[in-house]
C-alpha cells in the first residue's frame, strides 16, 4: 500500500469518542473534525456500547473514569467480541500513576493520552493507530482472497488433472478393446458367409425325423437377427473406443482450409435421421458469403452433430422443437449460436456437462463423451465453447473460432 492509497484511506476513518465530561467531549469532537476524519460523539458510555456497531469506528477514543460503565469495563467487555478484537483503543486519562495506565493496557488499550492533552499528540498517536489499524484490515482482506483464489485454483488442478488421467486411461482402453473387437468383427462377416451355406446345407437334408423342419425353420428364423445384432453391438463399441480416442488425442489436427457453412450443410444430411425420428425444425441463418476457417472440416462437422443430437434428445418430449443455428461473422471470427426451445440444464450441473462421462441419459443411450469431445476439438481448434441457459428456457451453445487470416 503506497502513502496516497493510505492517506484516501484515513480521509474516510471513523473516530468514536466516549466521554463524559462534555467539555473534554465536545473539544476533542472539534478536534478530530480538524484533523480530517469522522468523529462521533458519546457523552453516556452505556449508550455508546450499545451503539458501537451501528457506528462502525475505525478508532476509538475512551476517558477513563465515567459513571456506571467505566473505559476499564467498557473496553475489556469490548475486547470479548470477535469483531472488535482488534480496534485501536485510546484512552484518554487524568491519572498518570502507573496502576492506572497497567490496568489501562490490562483492559486492552492500544494506546493512552493524558489530560489535559497536546492536540499534536492526538493528532500523532490517532494517526499512527488508524494506520496500523487499516494496514491490518487491508492485509487482512488480501489474505482473505489469496486463500480462495488458492482454494480455487486446487480445485481446478485436482480437476485437470483428473480429466488428464483420464484421457490416458481412456485411451488406454479404447485400444485393449479395439483389438479383440476387430477380430470379432471380421468373425461375424466369415459367420455370416458361412451361415449362407450351412443353411443351403440344411435344406437339402432329408427330414427323416418328425420334428427336424421344424428345428431348420426355428434356426433359419434366429440367425439372421442373431448376426445383426452382433455386428450392432460391434458397431457400438467401435462408436464409443473412436470417441474415447477423439476425447484423448492430443495432437495437432489436420488443417485445411475451408467454409464453415459446407460443414453446416453436411451436418445437415449426417443429423437428418435424428431430426426426423424428434420432428425437429431447424432455423438455420447464415452469411451469404464463405466463411473460411483453417482447421479440420470433419472434426468441425463432428462438433456440430454433437451439439444437434442432443439438442434433439433433450426436446423429444417438447411438443415444436426446434433449433436455430446461426453462424455469424466479426473482424477476426466466426461464431456459431445454437438455441433450442428445450428443458436446459440445471444450474448446479451447468459446469459438469463438459465432464467425459457425465450424462443424464439411460445407461445405453449416452456416453458422455459428447460435449467433452466437442469442446477438446474447438479448443485445438484455438476457439472457445460456452453453454448457458436462456431466459425462455433451452439451453445456447456459443462456438467462436478465429477466421483465416487474409
Ligand atoms: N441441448 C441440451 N439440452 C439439455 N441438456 C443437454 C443439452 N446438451 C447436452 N445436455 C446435457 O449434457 C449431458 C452431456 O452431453 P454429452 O456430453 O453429449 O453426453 P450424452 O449426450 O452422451 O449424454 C447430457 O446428458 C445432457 O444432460
Ligand atoms: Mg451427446
């Protein structure tokens, strides 16, 4: 704290003075006026304890000895509230035995001045206490907010940190699994070949017994449904491993150049079932003119079918959903808004949709891998994604990314 930041400090200081000689009262009263600070004024002490918090006062000033509640009692009943503990105290006293200024500082005293007093000295001792006193407060509110900003940033280390094993760990294990998925894979296709023989084969046995046609046509029925729903799974876990791989991959992306409205086009076609299957109507406003980014089209494209199914997903139930996409331009960037007319997202889990894993759907439905993929993409990308709900209720996505440079 520098002299000028101090001295703007004491102008706006408070003086409380207690004493019940209105003489001496009024006259330090005056006094502390001059010298540039508030002074308030009590001649009964009973009325001044009870008031002191509505007061306020950077300092205070106390006679010694006054009728029913003495400085004495007055400041050590003062000291016993927390939020008093460390006001400056200046005693004012006619008696300058050294009983007297011991059970002033035993009472809890800062200071003592002795009657009748020099100005200058109050003047000097006032000001000393109010500096050490603001001093205090202010390192007192700085440690305050060091130690939540502290507190803060642990928190978002821990977090990082979390999401950062995570990655590894999902990549991990996206790549144990790829393995004996692709053998079961290709499994299924030389499955599926030979099914289409061994049911030529089984037709062409003779049925010597009764119940063999029967048993042929049962097999014939459950085959074909058995294979696709293992290539649909097998398909599935290859979907959720190429998300884990996206959600970790750190490496630089493939750039080209190209018009963010032809990524919104094909998002288009790729979303076109899911907007059917929830009769979603999508208001899409865009510039007439390219918007060229550099970056990776499809990974943008990826982004944009993210952000559309789930807006589909969360306005099954609504009874028009609908979407408006509106791409906009500024001096260096494009940027995406994406607002549907759904439910939103609870405030208290506003900040948690962007977790890998967190998800809202039935189990077999998310992943919650979606909008954690989104926004790794846009930040490579050099961009920035916030989600936040709307007034009317639904929930807006902004996307901005930086447009090519001329
Ligand atoms: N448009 C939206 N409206 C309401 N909630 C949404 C919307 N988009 C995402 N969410 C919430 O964010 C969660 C995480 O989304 P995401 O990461 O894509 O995973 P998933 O779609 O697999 O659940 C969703 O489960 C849902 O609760
Ligand atoms: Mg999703």
């Amino acid at each position: 704290m520098d002299k000028n930041e101090i001295s703007n400090l004491l102008k706006n200081a408070r003086v409380m003075i207690v004493d019940d000689d209105i003489t001496t009262l009024t006259l330090i009263e005056r006094f502390v006026k001059k010298l540039g600070y508030a002074g308030i004024a009590f001649q009964d002490s009973q009325d001044a304890f009870a008031r002191i918090d509505e007061v306020n006062p950077d300092a205070l000033l106390l006679d010694y000895l006054m009728p029913n509640l003495d400085g004495y009692e007055f400041c050590l009943q003062l000291r016993q509230q927390k939020k008093w503990q460390n006001l400056p105290v200046i005693f004012i006293t006619a008696m300058e035995t050294t009983d007297t200024l011991v059970r002033v500082f035993e009472a809890g005293a800062n200071d003592y001045i002795i009657k009748p007093f020099n100005p200058r000295e109050l003047g000097v001792r006032l000001r000393n206490m109010l500096e050490l006193s603001l001093i205090r407060r202010k390192l007192d509110e700085f440690g305050r907010t060091m130690q939540q900003q502290v507190e803060e940033r642990t928190h978002q280390l821990v977090h990082a940190d979390r999401l950062a094993t995570l990655g590894t760990l999902s990549a991990g294990i996206a790549h144990e699994i790829n393995n004996p998925t692709t053998f079961i894979s290709s499994n299924l296709q030389t499955l599926e070949l030979f099914w289409a023989t061994v049911e030529k084969l089984l037709l062409s046995v003779e049925d010597n017994e009764g119940d063999f046609t029967r048993k042929v046509e049962f097999i014939r029925n459950e085959m074909p449904p058995l294979i696709a729903g293992m290539k649909n799974g097998v398909t599935r876990i290859h979907r959720i491993t190429n998300s884990l791989k996206t959600y970790s991959r750190k490496e630089k992306i493939e750039k080209a150049v190209f018009d963010l409205r032809d990524a919104t086009t094909n998002t288009m076609e790729l979303c076109r079932n899911a907007i059917k299957k929830c009769g979603l109507n999508i208001d899409r406003i865009e510039p007439e003119t390219p918007v060229m980014i550099d970056g990776d089209q499809q990974q943008i494209e990826q982004v944009l079918v993210n952000l559309v199914v789930n807006a589909a997903d969360a306005m099954c139930d609504c009874e028009t959903p609908s979407l408006s996409l509106t791409l906009d331009t500024s001096a260096s960037e494009a940027t995406y808004t994406l607002t549907d007319n759904g439910p939103g997202v609870r405030e208290a889990i506003l900040d948690k949709i962007w977790d890998p894993f967190f998800t809202t759907k039935a189990v077999g439905k998310g992943t919650g891998l979606g909008l954690s993929i989104v926004r790794s993409i846009i930040e490579n990308h050099d961009g920035s994604i916030v989600a936040d709900n709307i007034e009317s209720g639904g929930l807006e996505f902004i996307i901005r990314l930086p447009l090519l440079k001329e």
